[in-house]
C-alpha cells in the first residue's frame, strides 16, 4: 500500500481543524473533509477525487495501490481508498447535467488503471482554497458551476437518450412516489428488459442501484439541514438509521458519522 504524502499544510479555524464541507445541489453532490482509510465501494454517479494538501492511496477493481493526486472514476466502478486522515475532496455529478467526460479536464498528467483515470495534477488549488475559504460570507455554490462548465467546455458530452433523461429527472424530483419499475419502463414506452439494458448503459450502473444513490443523497441534504440520522433516514424513504447506515457503508466504504457528524455546508 502506498504511502500517503502531505505537500501542504491543512489550514485551521480558530485553532481548529476545518470541518468536513458538504454540497449537494443542482445534480452535483461536493465534499470535502479528512478521511481514514476506505474500504472496497461503489458510487452511483462518476467522482473526481482529489488530495487537496497530499497524495493520497487508491486501489481500483482489486488491482494494485498506486499512489496519486487525483483521479476520476466511473459509476459503478470498485475502488478503496487510504487517505491518512487528510482532506480528500470528492465530487460527483449527475447524468442529468453532464457525463464522466466533464470530469476528465479536473486532473492533469493522468494514465488508465483498471477502468479509471489516475493523475499527478489538476484543479488542486481551486479545491483546497474552496475547503479553507468556505466561512467567508461571499463564498457560494458558484465556483462549482463555473468550475463545471469550464471542463464541459473542453470536452464533447454523448446525449443521452430522452427516455432515460425523462426517468433520471423523474428520479430527481419523485424518487419515492415512482412506482414499480415495469410501470416506470412502460410510461417511457419500453420493455422492462430494454428498459434495464439501456439504462445501465447510460446511466453507468443499474436502474436500482442507481435509484439507491438518489436516496443517499436526498438523505444526506437532510442531515446538511440539520435532521438527524432517523429523521433523515425516513425522510429519504430509507426503513431506519441502521438501513441509512448499511446502505451508506455500501456506497462510501465508511460510516456516516466519519464525513457527516461535524460538518458545514456552502449556501445555495
């Protein structure tokens, strides 16, 4: 496994170490925040990953450790990470606003591992000062979305299918109230089969699984609100905290109370 190295020194708040910072708005879910070790999981949605003081250890579908200062990984994907307790910024975006190719301008000198992108470089600057930065009253979501088109800009998006686009913005706004998906693939006039196929080829994981990361991250934006776990849990249709939990130990390799138990959050 390698070792992790710190470049920079992590800055402080009032003698304190920075709070994990969370944002999840507008089909982009943002967080930043100090990391133990990962285990072996899976994200709904693509990730740039960045160690934003350092390099930071990653190991992709049960291949070697390489060590690296940002990556982007497709959904679906296998990964691990170890981080050492330093600040990992990670950032997902959603099919509905961009695909994995917007991702790829983030990171620089970068080569293929098992699927993903590995690199020595890229948007380490603007994701370190976006963590220290975040208490002034000026600072909102805005950068994330310059940040974003810049790199849609510089590469070519595949349009995806309007049957699936009409499923993904139904996700994103009636998650719960959907029903089964036979009737879900029907309104969109296909087969379930078809549906199932076309959507993971989209989409880049599963219908279900994809469904599942919608719920994580519709409970999540709870807890930035202020809920707790329970209230969360419910609210995102999850069966209790102890389901939020499992299925979140599934889809970040860690407990939520890691990333989420002391945390600040940028405004809207």
């Amino acid at each position: 496994m390698p070792n992790t190295t710190r470049l920079y020194e992590p800055a402080t708040v009032i003698g304190q170490n920075l709070d994990a910072l969370w944002h999840i708005h507008n089909g982009k879910t943002f967080f930043t925040g100090p990391l133990p070790r990962i285990d072996r999981h899976q994200h709904g949605a693509p990730v740039f990953l960045a160690g934003i003081y350092g390099s930071f250890g990653l190991r992709i579908q049960g291949g070697d450790w390489v060590s690296c200062r940002t990556a982007v990984i497709p959904a679906g994907v296998v990964h691990e990470l170890d981080i050492g307790g330093n600040p990992l910024t990670v950032f997902y975006i959603e099919p509905t606003i961009a695909g994995i190719q917007a991702l790829i301008p983030l990171t620089r000198h970068n080569r293929e591992v098992n699927g993903a992108l590995v690199g020595n470089g890229g948007e380490l600057l603007f994701m370190r000062e976006l963590y220290e930065d975040r208490y002034n009253p000026h600072w909102n979501a805005e950068p994330l979305d310059d940040l974003l088109n810049y790199a849609k800009r510089r590469t070519d998006n595949a349009l995806i299918d309007p049957r699936i686009t009409r499923v993904l913005s139904l996700l994103s706004t009636q998650n719960e109230a959907l029903g089964p998906l036979p009737a879900l693939a029907a309104q969109v006039g296909l087969s379930t089969s078809r549906f199932q196929h076309l959507f993971t080829q989209q989409v880049g994981v599963p219908f279900r699984r994809y469904r599942s990361w919608q719920r994580m991250r519709l409970a999540i934006r709870e807890i930035i609100k202020g809920q707790n776990f329970t209230t969360a849990a419910h609210a995102a249709g999850f069966t209790d905290s102890a389901h939020f939990s499992n299925d979140f130990r599934n889809t970040f390799g860690a407990a939520p109370s890691i990333s989420l138990k002391k945390l600040a959050r940028l405004q809207p």
